[in-house]
C-alpha cells in the first residue's frame, strides 16, 4: 500500500483508502478492480491514467461525491481503456464525462442513477444491482471521434444511463 492504494502486480489497483479529494491513478495501472472506490466520500475528482484498461464493475460506486473524471490521453488517441463495467460509476455526481475513443464498451448500468440524491442503501445496491429512484445529475456524454482517432465503441449495455433524467447530450 502506497498513500492509500492496495495494487497487485503492480497493474491492478484493488483498493483506494486514501482520504486526499483529488485522486490521480498511478501510471501503469491497467485494471481498477471491482469496489476499489466503493463508497469513497472523499472523492470529487479522478484522474485515470492512459495505462487503464479496464475498468472493473461498481469500481467507483456510490462515490456520492465524485463529479470529475479525467481520462489521461483521450484527446491525444494514447488512452488504453476498452471497458467500463458494470455499475462503474453508479451513485455519483458526474455532471459531464469525456469517454476516449479507444473505449469498446460500457456495461450494463454504468453510469444508471448517477447523482448525490441516490436513496437506495449501499447494502440493496450491491445485493440486488438495484437502481434506485433518484434522478441522476449526468448531462453530457462526450466520446472521442475524430479522422485520426475514431471511436472504437461498440457496446452499451442496458440500462447504461438509466435514470439519467438530466441527459441532454451524447455524441
């Protein structure tokens, strides 16, 4: 453990304990296991270096504070992220997210019930994958899709952004 992560390998980040609300990813990193944020209030911005991969189900869920997610190299095509599993980012408050267009697919609710309002309890959401009643703050969806760096997604699975009421732009 290294200010608060747990990593396997050197590639997998099992865990985040630290309390710091700015958190940048370790270069190198290519997988954020399942739960490894779980629940973190601490959290509002997160910096995922271009080395990731994958991005495990309920990596970051009910991280009711996080609102900023940065993914280094998605502008720049250098971005390694293929997939965003399940409830990765369920119960959050992301308001606007950049997706790199090296990204394949996004997993059954990923982004579903995104918002502090969430009211389920966190036991009910892991037990069942439930997906509240909330009405989630997610308002735009961006993915990187230029001449030189084409988006490779092909998958979004259902319920991705369900309860996502405030959605008012993907491209």
């Amino acid at each position: 453990t290294e200010d608060g992560y747990t990593i396997i390998c050197d590639i997998k980040l099992v865990k985040y304990e630290g309390t710091s609300p700015n958190v940048t990813i370790p270069e190198g990193i290519e997988v954020i296991g399942p739960c490894a944020f779980y629940n973190n209030s601490n959290i509002t911005s997160i910096t995922i270096p271009e080395s990731v991969n994958y991005i495990s189900e309920r990596a970051f869920l009910c991280c009711r504070s996080l609102e900023s997610v940065t993914f280094e190299g998605a502008d720049e095509g250098t971005s390694t992220l293929k997939t965003i599993g399940k409830l990765a980012f369920a119960g959050t408050a992301i308001k606007e997210i950049t997706l790199p267009a090296s990204l394949e697919t996004i997993e059954e609710a990923a982004f579903v019930n995104v918002g502090k309002d969430f009211d389920k309890t966190d036991e009910y959401l892991i037990i069942n994958g439930a997906v509240g009643e909330a009405v989630a703050d997610l308002e735009k969806v961006h993915i990187v899709d230029t001449a030189k760096n084409p988006s490779r997604l092909n998958t979004i699975g259902k319920f991705a952004f369900n309860s996502c009421g405030h959605l008012t732009e993907i491209n």
